[in-house]
C-alpha cells in the first residue's frame, strides 16, 4: 500500500495547480459578483485536457482515470469552484454515462466533442418535484413512429442553457418505477428544448443553473441510451462517480480556505504574538488539516477502487459525505479564524464559504449519502 500519487499524476497535479492559480484563481472573485459562464477559461482547460480525463483515448479523452480526475477537479476547485463544477459534471456525469452505457456508435459520435472541449455536457434527472426522490421524475418520453417525444421539466442543472449537450432522464413506463426510466441525449437546438434564467444562488455563480424545459422534444432511437428501463441505473451508477469529483471539488475549496486562513494566523499579530501562535486560532487550523487529510483518502481510496473496476457505490457515498461536510467546517472555521476580515469581501474566505454549502446539497444530499451508505453496510454482508 503507498500513500503517494504515482509520479506523473503528481507532476500533472502541480502542472494543474500552476495553471489553475495562474489562470483561474485571478477570475474568481469577479465572476462571483457578475456571473458569466467562463467560455474562454473552460477552452483552456480543455487544451490541458481537463475537460475529458476519464474519456479513452480512442474517443478523444486524456483516458487518465478517476483518480487523476479527483485529483485535477481539486486544483481547479481551489482555484474557483464553479470551474471545478463544470469540470467535474462534463466528465463525471454526461462523458462517464456514454463510456459506461452508450453505443460505439453514440461513442464516436459525441465523446470527441465532449472531451476536447469543443461541447460542454449537462445532466439532466432532478425535477423541481424530485431531487432526493429521483425515481419520482415526471419527464415522460413517449414513443412514436420514429423515435420519441419528450415533454417535462428539469431542475437545478448545472450548465443549463450554456450547454451543448443534455443527457435526460425520462419515463418510458410509467408502471414501471426505477425500471421505467431511460436515458436520452438531447443536443441543443432541439426543436422544443428551452432553458429558464439562470437560479440567483447562494455560490458558484458561474457554474450557471437553469431549469431545462422540454416541451415535446423529438429525438431518434439513435439518441436513447442503452435499452428502455435502464435509465435510472444507469443515472445511479454514473453518479458513483459524479460523487467521487464533488468529494474531490470539497477538498479544492476546504483547501484554500484552510490556506487562506492559515497565511491570514501567520502575518496577523494580536495580544502582542502572531495568531498562530495562540492556541485559540492553532487548534482549529489543526483541526481543518486534519479532517481535510482525512476526507482526501477517502476520496482518493474510491477513486482508485473506481479505476480498479470495483463497484464504489458505498466508497463513493462515503467520501463525498465526510468531503462535502468537512468543507462546510473548514470554511466556516476560516471565516471565524480571519474574524471580521473574513466576513467581508476583501478576503475570498465568505466565498469559499458559499461556494462550500451545495457541496452537500447536489449530486445527492449528504442525508441521500447516508441511506447509500447504510443501504450498502447490509449489502456487503459486512
Ligand atoms: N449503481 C447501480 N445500480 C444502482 C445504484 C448504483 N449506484 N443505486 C441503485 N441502483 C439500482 C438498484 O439496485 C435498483 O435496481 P433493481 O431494480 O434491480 O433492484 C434500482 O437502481 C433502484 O434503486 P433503489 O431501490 O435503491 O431506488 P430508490 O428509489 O430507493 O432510490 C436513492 C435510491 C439512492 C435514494 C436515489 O434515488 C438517489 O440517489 N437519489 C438522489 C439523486 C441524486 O443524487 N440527484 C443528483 C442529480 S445530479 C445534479 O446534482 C445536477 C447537477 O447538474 C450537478
């Protein structure tokens, strides 16, 4: 067992880390206060192929794995969350669902744009009716001569109306439950698909989120993927891996908080010594190290079982459960360690802070996580 990075990830990690404080860091403040979605810095993190590395080779990807994509989604998170979410949902949920469950055909035909960058995927299960409760979804998708028709509406995507490609979950049985579900791909420009105005968030304001509204949108067979019914699994399996890259991004944001804090204990002085050297302010930045170190294994250990072709539901669950919750920690003991400093804009801790708060929310609620985890303990047998 080693604990370290294999030597050209971590070589790829500090190339990533330059580049995202370089080219990254420098716009976040400004894209929190006027939100765009960021085109130009997205095309390039694609020219570093950041925006396919679970993508193979053969189809345009950097094929790199889950654990170099927890890794990258960390740099980039820390540099700017909402980048680390794009990132994170074109590879982990539109490109991972089309390498596990599409068509060679369906491969070649929408992979290599996907993974160079050139389109950017969205994800569409939840309803403004159905988020933990996914298998409720009421988007139905109705058979006809040639195809499908697809009539609903879906919440909370990330990316909506920026995207060039919608992956949509939709009932094509509505007798069957989860078994009635299937999944399609919905290019933009559709005839029928519209997208609402962005939703005025808490944080991660150029992540973009829109509802996607698909008002009798026809697509061919050739847009279904896999068979009819296998949508909700397929959505649940591609989000082991969704998870583990939120897991990943938590770390990216917990990080720089507990690095602006830790910058802020050694310059400040009070009481005639610098911060750090109060036990008041020490304490808690062991705490955030520590739990932060803590949350990276778990991530990277689900990661590396992930590239091992072992299931991670459970491995996944649990490291964005622990991540997501100590990011929400470490970047409120940030604000609490710069103090009155920290509440304002002049420091980018109360935007970490923000940024930090869906992380338990999307991709599956940090109570979501828990039924998974608990589902899963009796499942094993362990
Ligand atoms: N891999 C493979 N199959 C899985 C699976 C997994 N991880 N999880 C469940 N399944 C299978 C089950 O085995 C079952 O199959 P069978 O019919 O063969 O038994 C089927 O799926 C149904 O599973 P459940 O009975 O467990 O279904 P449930 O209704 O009890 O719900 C749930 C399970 C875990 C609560 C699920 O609904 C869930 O994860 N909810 C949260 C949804 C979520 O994470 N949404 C995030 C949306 S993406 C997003 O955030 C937007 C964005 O842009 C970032």
């Amino acid at each position: 067992m080693t604990f370290e990075l294999p030597s050209d990830l971590e070589a790829l990690r500090r190339h990533v880390r330059t580049f995202a404080r370089e080219r990254i860091a420098p716009l976040a403040a400004e894209l929190d206060r006027n939100p765009t979605f960021p085109r130009d810095s997205l095309r390039e993190m694609a020219e570093l192929g950041l925006l396919g590395v679970t993508t193979p080779e053969a189809y345009g990807g950097t094929g790199l794995g889950t654990l170099a994509l927890a890794v990258l989604v960390e740099e980039i998170s820390a540099a700017d969350a909402s980048h680390g979410t794009l990132m994170a949902v074109t590879n982990g949920l539109p490109q991972k669902l089309l390498v596990a469950h599409g068509s060679e055909e369906q491969k070649q035909r929408w992979l290599p744009q996907l993974a160079s960058g050139e389109w950017f995927g969205a994800f569409c299960l939840s309803e403004a009716h159905a988020g933990s409760d996914a298998v409720a979804i009421r988007t139905r998708a109705e058979r006809i001569e040639d195809g499908y028709r697809l009539k609903g509406n879906k919440a909370w995507v990330s990316g909506g109306g920026e995207a060039d490609l919608y992956v949509v979950m939709a009932v094509t049985d509505p007798q069957a439950g989860a078994r009635g579900i299937s999944t399609f791909v919905v290019e933009n420009g559709t005839p029928g698909l519209s997208f609402g105005a962005p939703e005025e968030k808490m944080g991660q304001h150029a992540s973009i989120t829109s509802t996607v509204h698909l008002d009798d949108v026809h697509v061919p067979e050739s847009h279904r993927v896999g068979r009819e019914g296998e949508g909700f699994i397929q959505a649940m399996d591609t989000l082991d891996v969704g998870r583990i890259s939120i897991a990943a991004q938590s770390l990216g944001i917990a990080r720089a908080a507990y690095e602006a804090a830790r910058t802020y204990a050694d310059e400040r002085e009070a009481f005639a010594q610098r911060l750090r050297s109060h036990q008041g302010v020490a304490f808690p930045l062991a705490d955030m190290i520590s739990r932060l170190e803590a949350a990276r294994l778990l991530t990277w250990r689900a990661a590396a079982r992930h590239d091992e072709g072992r299931r991670v539901t459970m491995d996944a669950a649990m490291a964005k459960l622990v991540a997501s919750e100590m990011a929400g920690f470490v970047t409120d003991a940030a604000i609490q360690v710069l103090g009155g400093a920290g509440y304002t804009k002049d420091y980018p801790v109360e935007r970490y802070h923000r940024d930090a708060r869906v992380t338990r929310i999307y991709e599956g609620t940090s109570e979501i996580q828990r039924i998974v985890i608990a589902r899963q303990m009796y499942r094993d047998g362990d």
